[in-house]
C-alpha cells in the first residue's frame, strides 16, 4: 500500500485502500447487498478452511485511484490515464514480491523468512489475479499486455527463487516472461 502511495503522488494522483468489499451479486438492477459484505475478510479464511491451508490466498484490499487535476498542470494531460493507473496499481505487487524474493534468498540463514518470503509470495500473486477490485483486474482492464508480462515475472520470478540466486531468478524470469510477452502478442495480432 505504501509503494502505491508513492507512485500515486508521483503521477500526481491519490489512492484510497480498504477492505474489498461486495456490493452486488449479479447484474440486475435490484441485485445489491444491503450493507457491503467484507468479501475479502472472509473469502482467505474460507479457502484456507475449504484447502486445509493448502491454498493460499491473500487478496484482501481494493485501491481506488482517483486524480489531483489541480496538480496535474504541465503534465502531458489533465487526468491520470489507463497506463498510469496500471503502473500505480502494480506498485504494491512488484514490491511484496521483491520482499518475498529477499526472504526466500535469506531463509537459509534465518528460517523465518523463508515464511515471510511465502507470505509475499501469496500475497502478490492473490492480488494479481484478474479479479473484479483487486489490482490484477485494473491492470488487465488498463493494460492487458502489461499485465501479461508482470504476472508471468511474478509467478516465475516466485519458482524459479526455489532453485536458482536471486538475481539469476529475476533474470531469467524476466526473458521468459518478455517470451510469453512476445507470444501474447502474437496470438493476439
């Protein structure tokens, strides 16, 4: 949340995280939750329960990001466009999954990370996934080929930490995930 915060303010726009919540259950008009149910208070614990632990999933917070207009003056427009909000959105992701790498790395020193590591890891991997108010939705909806390559990074970067260094991880993660890049773009093209 504080990485997002931080890009935000550079891109001269502001973000407002809280609980992901459901406020609707279908597409019809009168289809609304009275209250806002705290989906995503409930849905981790639920899995965890339903998986006996064996799934994790941590998605639990939506960003919302909203513009300055009166401080966006001189810049290229007025507004925070698509590919802004996308590379505010990733911000929190890429960095949860930089501490994860770390942990991993450290964890044959001190066990504890290791722990860290895969907390991180769920965490950034839960909220990419391409799920209505998590991050991985509103950078797919804003930039479908950006979206493409980060989430490869992060899931390969995140296997590939268990057999190989960190920088030799991200390394050849980040080519493979340029690779499934160039293959998106060419079965979309």
């Amino acid at each position: 949340m504080l990485a997002q915060k931080v890009v935000a303010k550079w891109f001269n726009a502001s973000i407002e995280t809280r609980i992901w919540s459901l406020q609707r259950y279908g597409y019809r008009k009168g289809a609304h939750v009275g209250l806002p149910f705290p989906i995503g208070a409930v849905l981790p614990v639920v899995i965890a329960l339903v998986s006996r632990g064996a799934v994790p999933f941590a998605g639990t917070a939506e960003n919302i990001v909203s513009q300055k207009q009166k401080h966006r003056v001189g810049k290229e427009h007025p507004w925070v466009d698509d590919f802004d909000t996308a590379r505010i959105m990733l911000a929190g992701p890429l960095l949860v999954t930089i501490v994860a790498l770390v942990g991993y790395a450290l964890s044959a020193g001190y066990p504890f990370l290791g722990r860290v590591g895969f907390v991180g890891a769920a965490v950034a991997i839960s909220s990419m996934l391409p799920i209505p108010k998590l991050d991985g939705f509103a950078v797919f909806m804003c930039s479908a080929p950006l979206y493409v390559f980060v989430f490869a990074g992060i899931i390969l970067s995140v296997l590939f930490i268990k057999v190989l260094s960190i920088v030799a991880a991200v390394v050849v993660s980040v080519l493979l995930a340029l690779l499934i890049l160039l293959l998106y773009y060419y079965r979309t093209k």
